[in-house]
C-alpha cells in the first residue's frame, strides 16, 4: 500500500511538471507567433536633381537684366544649365507675357519668372499682375516646361522709398502674398534672403552679395545639384 501510494504521488508530480513545461514551450511559441514583426524605420532621402546641360529660359526686369553676373548666371554656372536670358531692365509683366509667347517653346526645360516689381511701383493692381505670372505659368505647362517663379526681396526691409514711392514697401509685400497664395502649377521660390545692406540703390537692385543670396536660395529650395 505504502508504494502504492508513492507510486501515485510520484505520477501526478510527472503530470504537473509536464503540463508546466508544455506550458513554458507553446505558450511561448504562441508568443512569438503573435507578436507583430518589427520592421527598420525607412530613411526618405530628398532627391537631389541633376539639372547638368539643361535649358533655361529666364523671364523678368532689371533685377534679373545683370547679364554678366547676376543670380541666374550664378544658378547657371554652379549647376550646369544653359542660360537663356530675355530679361529688360524697366519691363512690366505684359510686356514679360508677349516675350513669353514668342519664346516659350518644348527647347527650354526650365523658365524662371520674376516680375512685379515695375509694375507695383506704377501701382497697377497686384492681383493683374498675378494674373499675368500665372498666364506665362500657364505657357511654360503647355509646352512642357517647368515654371518657377522668384517672389522677390523683402521690399518692407530693403526698400528706402524717395518721394511719391512711399506706399511700394507695402504695395510690394501685398503683391508678394497673393502671387504665393495664388500661383498654380508652378513652384514658387522664396527669395525673401536679401538684406538692406546688399542693396545698391532705394528700390534694392543688389550688389553682388544679393545675387548670390538669392542664387543659393534658387539652387537650394529647388534642390538642384552642384557640380564640383
């Protein structure tokens, strides 16, 4: 009776332990079946745009009218395009609109617009002037090139109006937020990096150190590559 009864406490001590450590093993393995997978984050990169040899038609007034060594040369020559400048100094946008109908065509790969700034000072409405931006937007679309537009320095900071300009700070400012509210269909490049000191006269046609402000900011909200 004695071995009997060790006997049948000797069999249920191996059932508990065989219950527990069949436990221990599926119960794991059930974990391990439903724990989600853990997958690495993915790094996004920002394309960088290799625009080495491409066209480039730019379209404006005087700010853009330094054939020589102005911001578009300088965006032309760090990154390889080839330069079509048509820019006047003292050009209004209409007159911008009827060079951007006999120029624009499939040739070019870009087409840079910076415009307004003669025709605020003439206070013309902003909004017309808009208007006219987004027809030459609208040319580029219909031929297939990209359109990117200049806002423009910050006229509020850089601008010392002589007498009888004393509204084109604000005038300028106000034109400013409706072409980047209103632009369609195109990028819009703040170039609102000029400061009072690169400045060369009142209305701020810069030296130098503007143009290649406003240069790095092209190259850099744009992401094109540079050659070395």
């Amino acid at each position: 009776m004695k071995y009997v009864y060790k006997g049948i406490v000797l069999l249920i001590v191996v059932s508990i332990v065989g219950v527990f450590t069949s436990w221990m093993v599926w119960g794991r393995d059930e974990i391990k079946r439903i724990s989600p997978e853990i997958k690495k984050e993915e790094i996004v990169e920002d394309t960088i745009v290799d625009v080495n040899g491409k066209r480039a038609l730019f379209i404006g007034d005087s700010h853009t009218a330094n054939h020589d060594w102005g911001w578009q040369v300088i965006v032309c020559k760090k990154t390889g395009m080839v330069l079509k400048n048509t820019a006047v100094v003292g050009k209004h946008l209409p007159w911008m609109v009827s060079v951007a109908k006999q120029t624009i065509s499939p040739y070019y790969d870009y087409c840079f617009i910076y415009g307004g700034a003669n025709d605020i000072h003439g206070n013309r409405n902003p909004y017309s002037v808009v208007k006219d931006v987004q027809k030459i937007v609208e040319m580029c679309n219909m031929n297939g090139v990209e359109a990117i537009v200049l806002t423009g320095f910050n006229a509020e900071e850089c601008v010392k109006p002589i007498s009888g300009q004393e509204f084109y700070p604000k005038a300028y400012t106000r034109y400013q937020k409706i072409l980047m509210d209103s632009i369609k269909d195109a990028t819009v490049v703040d170039t609102r990096v000029v400061v009072r000191t690169d400045c060369g006269d009142w209305t701020c046609h810069m030296h130098p150190t503007g143009h290649k402000k406003v240069a790095n900011a092209v190259i850099t909200q744009m992401k094109f590559k540079v050659k070395n």
